[in-house]
C-alpha cells in the first residue's frame, strides 16, 4: 500500500494566470485618432446617406436649377474629380485604421490564446489535484482502515 499522497500536498507559490502581456497601448497619435474618426464617419450610413444627398443636390443644382449657366454640366466632369479626390484621400486613411485594428486584433487573438493555455494548465493541475484526493479518500475507505486492522492480502 502507498501512503496517501495528501502528506506530500504543496500549495502552488506562483499564479498562473496574470496580466496578458503586450497589451495595446492607449496612446495613439493625433493623426491615428484621425485616421480612425475618418474611418468611423466614412464608413456610416449617415456619410452614405449624406453623401448620396450631396449628389443628388449637384445633379439637380446642375440640371434643374442653373441649366444654361451650370458650373458643371450634365457629364459632370467636375464632380468626377471631387468623387476622385475623395476617394484618393479617404482610401489610405480608412487602410490605416484597418490596419491598427487588425494589429490590435492580432494581439488580442494571442492575448485569448495565453489565456486559454494558462486556464488549460490550471484544469489539468486540478484534475490532477482531485485524481490525488479521489485516490487518497480511496485509501482510508479500505476495509479493515476504520477498525484499525490492515487489509487482507
């Protein structure tokens, strides 16, 4: 018979689980903060629906109210160019926030993942832990443990 493993029991000195390492910092640029407030705004049914409001009230400036004096008659040229620049400015911009956020995403993915095996580690160490007392509690339940007499081989 072995003695019961409860004896040889040592309470854990250092915590596994803790605070992730690498977490984003809080402190982003003025031109980061932009960035994301661009993307935010570009990226709303509210700038759609402004800007689509925004159009049609070119297109009926240019046609319904000016007519012969139109500054930008029916091809509208210039609207084009100003859709143009619009897009070549807000493009890079709304790519730089989706890209922060894809890092920031990245080490929140590790961050889980860290967390997930720290929390794997601990069940295995109580699993383990409840094995030793389930085996331990199988030892002093033998036959012959409470009258004081040893077990027969």
């Amino acid at each position: 018979m072995t003695k019961p493993r409860w004896r040889e029991y040592r309470p854990r000195t250092a915590a596994i689980a803790g605070s992730p390492p690498g977490a984003p910092a809080d402190g982003m640029t003025r031109g980061q903060r932009l960035a994301d407030r661009v993307a935010a705004v570009g990226g709303s049914w509210s700038f759609i629906a402004g800007f689509g409001l925004f159009l049609v009230l070119w297109t009926v400036l240019n046609t319904a109210i000016l007519r012969a004096r139109a500054f930008d008659p029916y091809p509208f040229i210039f609207l084009n160019l100003v859709l143009s620049m619009v897009a070549a400015v807000q493009a890079p911009i709304i790519m730089m926030s989706q890209n922060r956020q894809a890092a920031k995403d990245r080490i929140a993915a590790e961050q889980d993942y860290e967390t997930n095996v720290r929390a794997e580690i601990l069940v295995t160490q109580l699993r383990d832990e409840v094995n030793a007392l389930r085996a331990d509690l199988q030892w002093l339940t033998e036959p012959g443990r409470a009258t004081g007499q040893l077990p027969q081989s």
